[in-house]
C-alpha cells in the first residue's frame, strides 16, 4: 500500500501516455480522449512526440476537465507507461498519491517503484500473446486491450467507446469486431483482477455542450477555403504540413464544380519555401486568393520574397505554424518564437501584420479574414498558430459563417473606372490612407497597365532612385500600416473583480492556461487586469492599458520576450514597467507555472524595502 493516500477525483485529473513512436497507440489514445468527450466531460489532449523516426519516445496527455479548462495543467495523476526506455522520467512525473499504470508480463524490481503512488499492473503482453499469432496484431491489439482496461479502472462505460470503434471501422466488420473483442478482454481482466473503479473517476455529465473538437490546423485550413483561397503552394515542414493536408482534403469536398467535376483550385508542392511563396505572390498579382503554410526556418527562406510583397504591393498570406528554434531548433514542439521575424520579415524598413489566433475557432475565422486583409492593405499577412494550437484537438465554439459576406477585394480599379477618366497611379494615394489603387492584368487594352518591380518607383510606377520618391513611397506605406490599426482583430480586455494597478497582456495558445491562472492567482488574494491581443500592428488600446497600471505582466512562450519588445518598439514604453513571464522548454506553457511565476512577482512587490544603508 502507498505511503500517500491515493489521489480521489471525479471529472478532474491528468492522464498520460509513454508509448514508442510508431506502435499504433496513437489511434487508441485519441479513442480514450474522445470517448470521455461521449461522457459530457471536457477533455483538453496533447500530443508529444519526436522528430525523428520510428523507435522513439512519445506522449499523449489528456487533462480531463469538467470545468472546461483547456490549457495545460502541469502534473500527472496517472501514467500509463508502456515505454521502459523513458520508465524513470514518466515515473518521476507522477504526482504523490497517483498512479502508474504497466504491464506486468515481466517481474520488476521494487526499487522500480515509488512507495508515495499507486502501481496498477496489468500483463498486457500475456494476454495480447495469449490471444493473438500475428506480430503486427499483437502490436496493435495491445494498445486496445489497454484501453479496456482503463475504461474499467476509471468507471467508463464500454458501450460509448464500442460506438467510437464501430465509427471508426464503419463499413470493416472484420476490424470493428476485432477492436471490440480486444476491449473487453483487457476490461474483463481488470474487472476480475483488480479493484475498479480507482480514485480516479470519469463521471457522465453534460459540461461539452454545442462545442467541436478539431484541430487548428484543420480549422485554419477550412477558413482558407470560406475566405476565398484557390491556391495554395507549399513545402513540407513540421508542424504546418498537415494545413496543407486538410487544405487539399477541404478543396475536395468543396471546390469542385458540381456539374463538371472540375476542380476550381490549385495545389502545388514547391520544390522549397521560396519556390511556394514566389508561386503565391504570382498567383496573387493574377487576381487569385493564395497562401503557404510553413514554420520558422521556411519564413527565414522567404523574407526576400516577402520583402517584394511588401514594397511591390502584392497580396498574400501565410500560415505560420510556430515551432521551437533557431535553425531546425525542435521540429515537433512548440513556442510563439517567430513574432519578430515576421513582424519585421525581410531587409530595409518593413512592417508586416499578425494575425493571432487563440484556438481553432480563431484560427478558422482569422485565416479566413486574412485573405480580405490582404486584398485591402496589398500586403503579406501572417495568421500566427503554433504547434501546441496546430497539431492538437481543442474544444472550442463551433465554426460560424455569414453565407450572405462578400469578399473586401479592396481598391480595384475596374476598365469602367478608367474610362471615366479616373487617374491611376499604382502608388497613388488618392484619400489620405496610404492604400492606392491596383489593377488586375489584362484590365483594359490601353489603359491602366504598370511595370510591377521591387525596387524603387514613383506614384505612377515609374522607375526612380530620388531620394525624395523613396521617401515619399516609404512614408505612404507608413500611414497605410497605421491604417491597418482599426482593420485587425482589436485586443479583449477583462478587469478584475477588484480595482488594481496590475495588468498581463497575453495571446495566442498561451490563453487558457492564463485564463485558469487567473483564479489560481485571486485564490491567493492577487489581482490583474488582462489583455489578450490578437493582432499587430497594436490597437491604441494596448497603450491605453499599459498606461493605466503601474507593471503588467508580458506572458509569452519564447526566451526573448518577443511581443515584450515590439511592444516597447511600437509605443514608446518604459520597458521596466513589462514585467517577462517566459516559458520555452517546447512543451505548452501551463496555468501553474504562470500562476507560480507572477505570484513570487507579486510578493516580492508587497515586501517592505530595507532602510538604505549609509556607507
């Protein structure tokens, strides 16, 4: 029996799974995860895994949460360990008074164990090979057997995860049978064996409520496809590949012309991250909607033409999906690391927007956004996701859209307008703005037409190296950055309870963990303002808040306070009144340690300074 007594909670407790990278588990966690979703209790999984090939640890969490927190909690209650290579670390995880779930097929030692936790073994093996010829099955069934365990151990109902199975092999009775048959052998045997429930419990309930579940990349992708995208060039890259996957699988169902069976789309896989933003820039100078999806090293390998989209006046738009760096830094885990680089991507004075997403929600209706954007302001824009939002299944509100909204294609010069004698210049800022007209190619047979380059011009486009032209354009891009002000998503603000003279600013997947810190940090009597933005160039809101409160907290995931800094950069601010909460080991930032590291902050503040010493 363990020293601690055993952890008791019912709807509220930290799962995870150590597997090997490439046995199959994959599917199975995600069945365990999704069938707690069948219960009515909020799940929030995360998925760790490697970069490199098959053989390699991996993870998958699941935080069951009835009061629907999403972000991260930090701790394990109960580890499902099925990876001896990584036995010492997942044991280690587990926090006093939870559970370690094994297989026991194989004797080990007692100096293997903590006395502080409850050891849950269960020979797996044996009854996989005891049951199965086939190496490939008993591989597979195993995972499966686990799973039915756990559903007896945690007091979940069977029937709702033989309805997963019989969704998932819909059409295959071969394999829905099988599936089923595995579940109940490894449920039946800790029925008989063990005494379930545990303390653990998942209790049905009704907390889900009209949400979704689905990945960022997913929805960003389905935005691209509402927003108006017909093309979409690429080039491979962890962890944004799967954007362009649902991309293509979306354009599928959705863009085909349903009498011809035509498709109205294109995807291309570049030959590398220049080659895909060239095409996009090309096709968006054409008239078309077109993106990339990428990460950080393929921003790096585009600034150049990101650069031409900013000074030619090009539309476009990319998908970042945020990944640990510098160079090839860690593919498969997460940071918000890429907000300089894109806010200033290129050589020479450039300003680019950002676009920042808290979940796919966001992702859905800031992708789709983004192609207006774009159209309107002539320039690139950057929708801002990461791993940790990209790659992960996420309760969120369901995916809206006004069938009546018309695409913004922005200052368009038609033939009709040209033949009234309207002045063009494609550089011309006709209203104050600093967005000037375009016309699409082959708009009017003599009228209308420019020479498109990414060095210096005049309004009319014509080729200039004055000093006092470049001035003129550079400033005019200036002004129309400054316009893009009240066209981006402005920041959510939420007071506390209390007055106070203490604030955080926030964004992107760093918002649930802060949303649940926010009541860890009022439990021990502190209290904030928040701001979450979501977008750059920064509302004058942002200012407004900082003004209002003597330090506010920065909270973002990556060592060189990134937002931090263009904060101080754009406004003009005291730095020492933003107070960095950095988080940047690749792993989501959770609500303990925000909670922990503003906390000691906020002590420290309250400590009477010491009487000065006179030398």
């Amino acid at each position: 029996m363990p020293v601690q007594s055993p952890i008791s909670s019912v709807n509220d407790f930290v799962v995870r799974f150590a597997n090997v990278n490439g046995s199959g588990s994959a599917s199975a966690n995600e069945m365990f995860a999704r069938s707690i979703l069948r219960h009515g209790v909020p799940v929030s999984p995360r998925n760790i895994f490697p970069s490199n090939i098959q053989g390699l640890p991996t993870w998958y969490e699941v935080r069951v949460t009835e009061d629907g927190h999403l972000g991260a909690r930090g701790g394990v209650d109960m580890m499902v360990a099925m990876n001896p290579q990584t036995w010492d670390k997942d044991l280690a995880s587990i926090e006093p008074g939870g559970y370690l779930f094994y297989d026991s097929t194989k004797p080990m030692p007692a100096s293997k164990f903590r006395a502080d936790i409850t050891v849950i073994g269960v020979p797996l093996t044996a009854i996989t090979n005891s049951t199965y010829t086939d190496p490939r099955q008993r591989q597979l069934f195993k995972n499966i057997i686990y799973l039915g365990a756990l559903c007896a151990l945690l007091d979940m109902d069977p029937k709702l995860v033989e309805q997963l199975i019989g969704e998932q092999y819909k059409g295959k009775e071969k394999l829905l049978s099988s599936n089923v048959h595995a579940l109940h052998l490894g449920r039946d045997w800790a029925l008989q064996n063990l005494k379930c429930p545990i303390g653990l419990r998942i209790k049905k309930a009704d907390k889900v409520g009209d949400r979704i579940f689905i990945e960022g990349n997913n929805a960003a992708a389905l935005g691209a496809v509402y927003g108006g995208a017909t093309v979409c060039a690429w080039y491979p890259i962890t962890p944004s590949s799967s954007l362009a996957d649902a991309f293509t699988s979306h354009c599928k169902k959705l863009r085909h012309d349903p009498e011809t069976g035509k498709a109205k789309y294109a995807i291309v896989q570049g030959e590398d991250e220049l080659a895909s933003i060239g095409i996009v820039i090309g096709a968006s100078w054409n008239g078309a909607r077109a993106f990339t999806a990428t990460s950080g090293p393929g921003i790096s390998l585009m600034t150049e033409f990101i650069g031409l989209s900013y000074f030619a006046e090009i539309p476009a738009v990319i998908m970042n999906v945020q990944r640990a760096g510098p160079s090839t830094g860690m593919p498969t885990r997460t940071q918000q690391c890429d907000i300089i680089a894109c806010a200033y991507a290129s050589h020479g004075d450039t300003k680019h927007v950002l676009l920042l997403p808290e979940d796919p929600a966001e992702a859905f209706e800031f992708a789709a956004q983004a192609f207006d954007l774009a159209e309107r302001l002539q320039t690139t824009i950057f929708v801002m996701l990461d791993l940790d939002i990209g790659m992960n299944h996420r309760l969120c509100r369901p995916l809206k859209w006004d069938d009546a909204r018309q695409y913004d294609r922005g200052k368009v010069m038609t033939a009709e307008m040209l033949d009234d004698g309207r002045d063009f210049g494609r550089y011309l800022d006709v209203d104050g703005d600093g967005i000037p007209y375009r016309t699409y190619p082959g708009t009017h047979p003599t009228k209308g037409s420019y020479f498109t380059r990414g060095t210096s011009r005049d309004r009319y486009a014509r080729y200039s190296e004055e000093g006092s032209v470049y001035a003129d354009n550079m400033q005019r891009l200036v002004r129309k950055f400054e316009t893009a002000q009240d066209m981006v998503p402005r920041p959510l603000q939420a007071n506390a309870a209390k007055p106070t003279k203490y604030g955080v600013i926030y964004f992107g997947s760093t918002a649930p963990a802060m949303d649940e810190a926010i009541g860890l940090l009022e439990a021990n009597g502190h209290q904030l303002d928040r701001l979450r933005i979501r977008a750059f160039p920064f509302h004058s809101s942002v200012a407004s808040f900082i003004a209002d409160h003597d330090f506010v907290y920065v909270v973002e995931q990556n060592r060189d306070a990134q937002l931090r800094s263009l904060i101080v950069n754009e406004n003009g601010i005291d730095p020492v009144r933003l107070v960095p909460i950095l988080h940047y080991d690749g792993t989501p930032i959770t609500a303990r340690f925000i909670a922990g590291a503003i906390g000691d902050h906020q002590d420290q503040l309250k400590l009477t300074p010491l009487r000065k010493v006179k030398s």
